[in-house]
C-alpha cells in the first residue's frame, strides 16, 4: 500500500516491527520518492504527533496487545483535520475484530467512525465468507 500510495504522489511514512518486512518494502518501492520506511514497532511508532493528514493501517489493529491503547497513540498522530482509515476484519479462522468493535474503539478515542464492509469479490480475488470492512473517521 504504501508503494501505490507513493506512486500517486502522497508522501508516505511506513512503519513495520519486522526487519524483514521492511527490507522487501524497500525493494518493492525501488528508490521511489516521497517514501521513507521505519522499523519499528507500529504500537508505539516513532512518528511526530500531530503531523500526519492519514493514518492509514491494514489488517493491524487486530493484533494489537491492546488495540485501544494502539488507536489512541495513532490518532494522536494526526493533524486537527487528519484521517483516520482502518481496513480490518474479523475472518473466518476466528482472528481478527469484528466492525462493531472497531467502531466502538474509534468512537471511545473521541472520533466519528464510519463503516463500510468490504465484501465484493473483486477486493480479495475470490468470494469471501468473514467479515472485512473499512472504517474511517475525521473529526
């Protein structure tokens, strides 16, 4: 994601806990401008507060040890006007939180939440049976 999203033209701060993860990051985006990856632990990431339009997270707050603690230190990344964006699910093998859950976590951080469910095929290249959506909040 963040490749794509370098790719357009957004500035794009990355943060992985796995050495691993980042050095294939980094393949991937080539040299590309406007991308700087960090490993890092995503729970305490080591960003400046208040400086970010989006904070973007795919499929991470679930796996967090205590995913509202994680939601509170990333929405203090933020600017005033940032976005929040969470794509997230609670899948068919039991892992994951539901969109209910998610919203309330959102909306206990002081944030609007809104929800959309990801259910179209064409998202993950086959039908799917679990949960999959996307919540995202401004102020």
């Amino acid at each position: 994601m963040s490749v794509l999203l370098a790719e357009v033209g957004y500035q794009v701060d990355a943060v992985d806990f796995s050495r691993r993860m980042v050095e294939l990051a980094r393949l991937k985006a080539g040299g590309l401008a406007g991308l700087e990856f960090f490993e890092a632990d995503v729970y305490t990431p080591p960003l400046p507060e208040g400086s970010y339009d989006v904070v973007l997270c795919r499929h991470v707050l679930w796996a967090m040890p205590d995913p509202a603690l994680a939601l509170e230190r990333w929405v203090r990344l933020l600017a005033p006007s940032g976005r929040l964006i969470l794509v997230e699910g609670s899948w068919s093998n039991g892992a994951g939180l539901s969109a209910e859950t998610t919203v309330e976590l959102v909306e206990a951080a002081g944030r609007h939440a809104s929800l959309t469910r990801l259910t179209a095929a064409r998202y993950w290249g086959r039908e799917i049976t679990d949960d999959r959506y996307v919540v995202t909040s401004v102020r």
